[in-house]
C-alpha cells in the first residue's frame, strides 16, 4: 500500500493553497448571483465542460449578464473573480465540492486567466480523486501565477499531486509513472528555488521520495522539513520510511 492511499491527498497537498488563499483574497458576504437562471449540470465540471461541450445559447446569455451584474457589484471582472474565487476556497475547505467548483467555474467567467480558478479547479479534482484531471488543471495554473509567493505554493501542489498520480499508476505503466515522477521532482526543485525556507515543499518531497524509493533522500527533506518546523509527518510515514532505511544519523 503506498503513501497516497493512506494519506488523504487534498487534506496534505491542497490544505496550503486553501490556506493562502482565505488569508489573501478577499471573502464577500453572501454567494454571488447565479450565473444561470436554472440548475445546469455543467456546472460541476471545470469550465463547464468547455471546449468539449458548447455551450448552449440561453446559458451563454445567463453568463453575459452574470459578467455584467459581478463588474458592477464589485467594481472589475478582476476583483469579482477574485471574490468569487475565494468563496470556493472555502468551499474547499469546507468539503464542498460541487459548489466549490460552481464558484470557480463563476470565477473563471469574469476572468479566464485568473490562475486561482484553474488552482480551485485542480483541488476540487484532486478530492474527487481525478488526478489526472487535476494535474492538466493545475499546470495551466501555473501557466498563468505571477504572484511569486503564490507560485511557491502552487507548485508544491502540483509536486504532490504529480507524486500521488504516478504512485497510483499500475506496474504496465511504469514508464508513465516516471514521467510523472520526473515531473514531480521538477516541481518541488522550483518551488524551493523560489523560497528555499518554504517548509511543506521540503515535507511533500520527502514523501514523494518515499514512493520513487529514494530512501537516503527522503530522510534528506525529513530532516530539513523537521529544520523548519513542517507540520509534522504522519506516524505510519515515518514507520514506514524507518523500515526501509532506519533514519541517519
């Protein structure tokens, strides 16, 4: 059994995001407008579907005058995005997913290259257990974060969320799993090049290492997660880990 299946993915590698986003965005009292006039089951899919499901004219109309009245309530598209953004972070906290992404589907309407949409995006998928999904999300995020606090903690996410997917990979996939792997590592190297004291970067990796079976270098980033005082690793990790290489010295 592997880390990932242990340990709840979002409560470990989206718990930051969340985190950042309630103290940074402002959270506006009361939900938003619906941007429809009726229930549409689009609404829980990132985008609402979009390119692969046209949109229908009615709801393209609703979403015009969502736009309209959300730049007017709030002054900009941007500051209306970022509002609505932040009530789905916390929905996410909150373990409400589908209005979760509602709020970050509103978000993504008044502005698309709002990066904290395709972040909200990859955290609901990610509680859904759609990694795969989530990743795709989460790297048009990081396409897109300027911020470069932010960007340190995104890409500590999309770390981890590279880590679980390729840990959940079956063995005829080993090439796959890799890959992501790879990427993996590729994420976390960046995200402590930006801010080396960035401590849950330095946890998270250490847990990716376990699953790569890198054991001298997880202790590596235990240690150094411990030096900076991470949130404490899970008992059975550590259990785990000791067993396969007993802690250095």
């Amino acid at each position: 059994m592997n880390v990932r299946s242990r340990f709840s993915l979002p409560q470990r590698a989206l718990k930051l995001s969340v985190s950042l986003w309630a103290g940074l965005l402002f959270v506006a009292l009361g939900a938003p407008r619906s941007a429809h006039a009726q229930a549409d089951p689009t609404e829980t899919l990132p985008m609402y579907g979009q390119p692969k499901i046209v949109r229908p004219d009615h709801l393209k109309k609703a979403d015009e005058a969502f736009i309209r009245d959300e730049t007017l309530r709030y002054g900009s598209r941007q500051a209306g995005s970022n509002a609505v953004a932040a009530q789905g972070w916390a929905a996410v906290r909150s373990q409400n997913n589908d209005v979760a992404m509602r709020r970050f589907n509103q978000a993504w309407l008044l502005n698309p290259k709002n990066y904290s949409a395709f972040w909200g995006f990859g955290a609901v998928l990610s509680q859904k257990g759609k990694l795969a999904e989530a990743v795709e999300q989460l790297e048009t995020a990081r396409t897109l974060v300027e911020d470069p606090t932010q960007r340190v903690a995104l890409l500590c996410d999309l770390g981890a969320v590279h880590s679980a997917y390729a840990a959940r990979l079956p063995p005829d996939r080993q090439l796959e799993r890799a890959q992501h792997f790879v990427l993996a590592n590729s994420r976390f190297t960046e995200s402590l090049e930006n801010d080396p004291k960035f401590a849950p970067s330095w946890r998270e990796w250490a847990m990716s290492l376990y699953d790569q079976e890198r054991y001298s270098e997880a202790w590596i980033r235990v240690k150094k997660a411990r030096e900076l005082q991470a949130e404490p690793f899970p008992p059975e990790f550590l259990k785990k880990l000791s067993a396969k290489m007993p802690e250095p010295d």
